[in-house]
C-alpha cells in the first residue's frame, strides 16, 4: 500500500474538562505541569479555544501511573510534541 493510498487515523481532541477528569488534576497543577514541560502542552483549535490529543494524554497518564520521574516525563513530551511537527510536515 502506498502512502497515498494509507487511511489517515485524525487526532481525537478532547477539551481541557476531559483532561482534568481523566487525570484527577486540578486546572491549577495542569496548567503548572505543562510549564514545566511534565505534561503535554494544548493546542489550539481556533480563538480561545484548546484541546490536547487525547493519545498524548493518555500516553503521560500511563507514564505517571508507572511512576516515571520527571525527567523521562520531559523527554516523553517532547518527543510527543517532535511527533506533532513531523506529522503537519
């Protein structure tokens, strides 16, 4: 099957409400978590509205819940948010 021919799976977005129910956080250490580059940052999807990619959410939620330190969350993020830019390419 050529490249052309591939089915494309589009990113499923959820809001910022999905996210904190998901991961028990509160909107405060959310927002605190992606400063500090532990948690993937949101998107935009136009105005003022954000979203993250419900994958990515879930790929960082199971890192936490296997306890990895802050340092592989980092790099855990940024290779998601490499894969995010290559991806648009």
């Amino acid at each position: 099957m050529n490249k052309a021919t591939q089915t494309i799976n589009p990113p499923k977005f959820i809001r910022i409400r999905t996210t904190l129910e998901l991961s028990g956080l509160t909107r405060t250490s959310l927002y605190r978590r992606m400063q500090e580059g532990v948690f993937v940052p949101t998107i935009s999807l136009g105005g003022r509205s954000v979203a993250h990619i419900e994958s990515e959410v879930n790929l960082v939620l199971s890192a936490m819940a296997a306890e990895k330190s802050p340092e592989e969350l980092k790099h855990l993020v940024k290779y998601l948010v490499d894969q995010r830019q290559q991806a648009a390419a």
